[in-house]
C-alpha cells in the first residue's frame, strides 16, 4: 500500500513539471506574439487543459471580445491561428 501511495505521488509531482515546463514555454511562445495575438493568447490560456478542445474554447473566448469591441472580427481570425500555436503548448 506505502509503495502504491509513493508511486502516485511520483505520478501527481511529474505530471505538475510536465504542465509547468509546457505553461513555461506556452509564455515564452506568447510573448513573441503581436499585441492582438497576445491579448487572444490571455483571453483563452487559463482555461486549457489537456482535455481541452482548443477551437471550442477559443469561440467561447473571443467571441465576447469580438462582439464587445475590444478586437475586430478581422483581427481575431487574423491572429487566432498564430496564438493557437502557443496555446497548444498548455495541452
């Protein structure tokens, strides 16, 4: 039971690396980004996760954005796919 509990919790330590290493280089992707990629990359990145269907999300978060008027519709279709390529580092 003890060795059970210890390899779960190797298990639990390596996979928080793993997403620490991926958030590192996901920012790191980001920061290289034009401003409006930017802002998309912010909108949407604490809401992936591994499971996460990135097109879906992505509606979901710059839909608002689009319709408030913080980002034209033009800009975000524009600048989508680059910040869909740093976000698809957090997965």
């Amino acid at each position: 039971m003890i060795r059970f509990a210890a390899g779960c919790c190797f298990l639990v330590v390596a996979s928080c690396v793993a997403f620490a290493a991926d958030r590192v280089a996901a920012d790191a992707c980001a920061a290289k980004l034009t401003p409006d990629a930017k802002s998309l990359y912010d909108a949407v990145a604490p809401h992936v996760t591994p499971q996460t269907d990135l097109e879906d999300i992505m509606t979901a978060k710059i839909a608002p954005l689009v319709i408030f008027g913080y980002i034209s519709r033009r800009a975000a279709e524009e600048h989508a796919p680059a910040a869909a390529e740093c976000l698809k580092l957090l997965m």
